[in-house]
C-alpha cells in the first residue's frame, strides 16, 4: 500500500502546481483511485463541504476512521450563508476539534480542496484566523500532516457533508458513532477497498504525493 510522502519541498510544489507551467505535460493517464487506510496503529480524518450555492446554504461532513478502516466518529453540521473556502476550513476545525477532544491519535488528514493547502502555505487575509486555528489544532495533534486526496477518495466525508447542508438544524454539530444509513453504502465500499477508474492530467498524478502541508 502506497502511503504519503511527508519529505517534499511543500510550498515550492504547491506553488507550481497552482500557477501552472505552459510547459507541462497536458496528456492525461487513467488511474484507479480509492480510500486508503492509514498506517498501522494510526487514525485518519477526511473532511469536505457541500453548498447549493456559492454562496448559499452549505453543509460540512468528516469521518474519523482507524488503521483497519473501521469507523470511529463522523459527523456533520448545517450552515445558512457560506462561502466554499470558509466550509472547507470549518469542516477541518470541527474535525480536528473532535479529533483533539477525543484524543484521538496519531492522526492523518486528507482534503480534497488544494486552496485549503494553499492558505496553510501562503496564508489569505479573509481567512487567516481560522487557518490559524487550524494550524493550532494540527500542532496540538502532535503535527498531523495535512494530505490533498481527489474527490473519489473522499467520498464518505463528501456525503455527511450533503446531508448536513439538507438539514435545517443550524449551527448543530451532530456526531454519528455508527454510520449514518444514507453513507453506509459507500462507507463499506471504501472498507472493500472499492476502485473508480478517473483520467487524470498525468503530470498531476506524478507529483501527487507532494500536495501536502505539514506542521512544526
């Protein structure tokens, strides 16, 4: 099983891949893409949001889940106006909120949003308060790294999130210590170690590995 490589020059690669090279690479390769347990003896948290608009009413969702991909705690909360970006980063503070409360670790992070990256690295003014929340959860976690994942691989945390934007329950976190009955399909899809074949810009996939902020 391949695992995250934590030794990349970060901020140099996620820069290039945001700004874009004209010279790379445009051909795009298939890849088989799926949900991967963390290391032995270690938690992962995968966190997403969900809106109706941009902005709009908005949903955030976020799985806890151990080396053997069992479940340990998900959740999701509901919200009446919000942007994309501000979801993303509510839904990894109320994660590693969870996480930190619980003492749940040693932990991995995986989004499926690289602006969130981007903010850890560079910092944005309109957010700079929660990502330094977050920064401080992270550091309070014993530095758990923070993995960018494409969309397939997120798809449990991806679903509490719409369920959370189609409740009317604002501002309520809720937290599920089973599955919730409209995830538990993927959930034992992830578990089964379930494949969606994706095209992919192949020069993406090749530097996948250094999406990836880490802490301290």
């Amino acid at each position: 099983m391949s695992q995250p490589c934590f030794s990349i020059s970060h901020a140099e690669s996620i820069e290039y891949h945001l700004i874009g090279n004209k010279k790379a690479n445009l051909h795009n390769t298939v890849i088989n893409l799926r949900w991967q347990p963390p290391h032995s003896n270690t938690y992962k948290l995968n966190t997403d949001e969900s809106c109706a608009a941009n902005p709009g009413k908005e949903g955030i969702g976020g799985v806890i889940r151990n080396s053997k991909g069992d479940w340990v705690m998900g959740f999701n909360k509901s919200f009446t106006h919000a942007t994309n970006n501000l979801m993303e980063l509510m839904a990894l503070r109320e994660g590693l909120t969870l996480d930190l409360y619980h003492k749940i670790k040693p932990l991995t992070v995986e989004v499926d949003s690289m602006e969130i990256l981007n903010m850890f690295h560079r910092g944005n003014p309109l957010y700079d308060s929660i990502v330094n929340a977050c920064r401080f959860l992270l550091e309070s976690l014993k530095n758990s790294p923070v993995q960018y994942i494409y969309r397939e691989q997120n798809r449990v945390a991806d679903m509490l999130a719409k369920q959370g934007s189609e409740k009317d329950l604002f501002d309520r976190l809720r937290v599920y210590v089973t599955p919730p009955a409209n995830v538990g399909v993927v959930f034992w899809e992830d578990l089964e170690g379930k494949t969606i074949s994706q095209s992919i810009n192949a020069q993406h996939v090749a530097n996948q590995s250094s999406f990836i902020f880490a802490p301290g």
